[in-house]
C-alpha cells in the first residue's frame, strides 16, 4: 500500500525547492520585566512569553533558584509566535507577535502613578544580551537595523520598555540596531536652528517614515506619545515627549542613513 491509495500524495522533501518565501521572523524586540528572575519566569510561562529571557546577574531571586553562571533561557522555539507585543506596529505591519522575536530582559523598571523608575542594566548581563542578538541576527538578514526596537516603539504610549536607561548606542557598536551618525545630526541641528523646525504635518510623516505608527492628522497626545518613545531610544537625556530641534536632526540623520531600507 502506499500514499496515494490513502488519498495522500507522496512527498519528496528535496527534488524541487521554491524561491518564492521569505522569512517569518522579520523584527526583533526588546522588553525590560519590571519584575525579578523568578517572578519573570511565572509570568512568562504562563499568562504571556517571549522567545528569550535575559536574567540580571544579581538577582537574588536567579542565585536562589541555584544558577551561578548568567545565562540565557529559551522559554518559545524561534519558530513559533511568542505573545510579547501584544497591539503593536511598526513599519505599516501589525501584531508583531505573528513576525518577531521577543526578548525579554530582568529590570526592576517601575511605574508610580505614571511617575517612572528606570534602572541601569548591568555590564555582565549587557554583554549577555549582545551575544544573543548577535547570534540571532545572523541567522534573520531581514531583521535590518530599524527592525530591532523597543516595545514602547511598537507600542508608544502603552508601553515604555525597555526604557532610556537601555543602552542602545552601546548595541550598535556591536553590531545590533541603528544609530545616527553624528556629523549628519550636526548639519540637521544647524539647518534646523537657521532655519526653523519641519511643520506638524512633516515632522509626523517623518517619523512615520522611519517605522512609528502615527498619521499626518494624529492627535497632540497620539504625537507627544510617539516622540516620546522615540527619544527614549535615541536621546535618553531628555525623553519629556516635547519636540526640539535635537530630536529632529537626530530624527532626520536616521532617515538619512537608513533611506535604502526604508524606502
């Protein structure tokens, strides 16, 4: 008996492979806990998950669970969707969940009644995390520069993680994320203090360009939101949520840099 008096076609795995697909795994996004080891590990493997969790060195909640050696936990298989993003955009897509890999990172970041904590991230478990998203991208190519973001990119004005203290500029030296370069922000900051700011209209189009999910027409708390999480990742001195000319010229020198991408 064989597969076609089952009704079943036999399957040869190597004869004929299609150039036609492409990758699910397009984005990579990063998430801060704002819990310790242990109470991360109940929580993600229960009510939401990530790919990966990135522990704090010293957790007292990690040594008393008997781990000594910092490492890294596998919590979802790469090829299956992790519910981490939850209602999330970024460059014209939708529930990220179905197109990322998330990775979440032990910080005790908290929220007061909107007032915010935002905690450094260790040296050792820095280093940690660089590795894993090193690895991850050589193994995504579609996972460019622009596509390693923040949750609170994705999702601004809901989320804040991984926050300003994440050290994003210290991810791009190594390889992982985009940056500006600073002679183009300096010819923007100049062009900007001569010339005056874009308008309203321009400055949300630019910065929808760049990945954010914000129309021409978008409310002032919709826009404060998304300027907001923008200068989190790139201008962590000052993440108030108010436009200034620094925030444009950094805005403007990304767009510069990365426009084969994102066009």
């Amino acid at each position: 008996m064989n597969g076609n008096d089952k009704g079943i076609l036999p399957i040869n795995n190597s004869a004929y492979r299609s150039r036609a697909f492409n990758s699910r795994v397009r984005y990579l996004v990063l998430h801060y806990t704002a819990v310790d080891f242990q109470t991360s590990v109940n929580l993600l493997t229960s009510r939401a998950s990530a790919h990966y969790l990135v522990p704090k060195p010293d957790d007292s909640s990690y040594l008393k669970a008997g781990f000594k050696d910092l490492q890294v936990f596998n919590l979802v298989d790469e090829s299956q969707r992790a519910w981490h993003a939850g209602v999330s955009q970024w460059q014209h897509r939708s529930n990220l969940n179905d197109t990322s890999i998330g990775i979440e990172i032990v910080n005790l970041a908290s929220d007061d009644n909107g007032v915010f904590t935002f905690p450094p991230y260790p040296e050792q478990q820095v280093k940690l995390l660089v590795e894993l998203t090193r690895n991850i991208l050589l193994r995504y190519p579609d996972i460019t520069p622009t596509r390693v973001v923040a949750h609170s990119d994705i999702a601004p004005g809901r989320k804040s993680d991984p926050g300003p203290m994440f050290p994003w500029h210290a991810l791009h030296e190594a390889g992982v994320g985009a940056w500006y370069e600073e002679e183009t922000r300096q010819k923007y900051l100049k062009e900007f203090r001569q010339s005056g700011l874009p308008g309203g209209k321009d400055l949300r189009r630019a910065f929808g360009r760049y990945g954010y999910a914000i129309s021409e027409d978008a409310s002032s708390s919709a826009f404060t939101s998304v300027v907001r999480a923008f200068q989190m990742h790139f201008r962590a001195e000052n993440y108030s949520g108010k436009v200034d000319d620094e925030t444009v010229a950094i805005l403007y020198a990304l767009l510069e840099r990365y426009s084969a991408e994102l066009s």
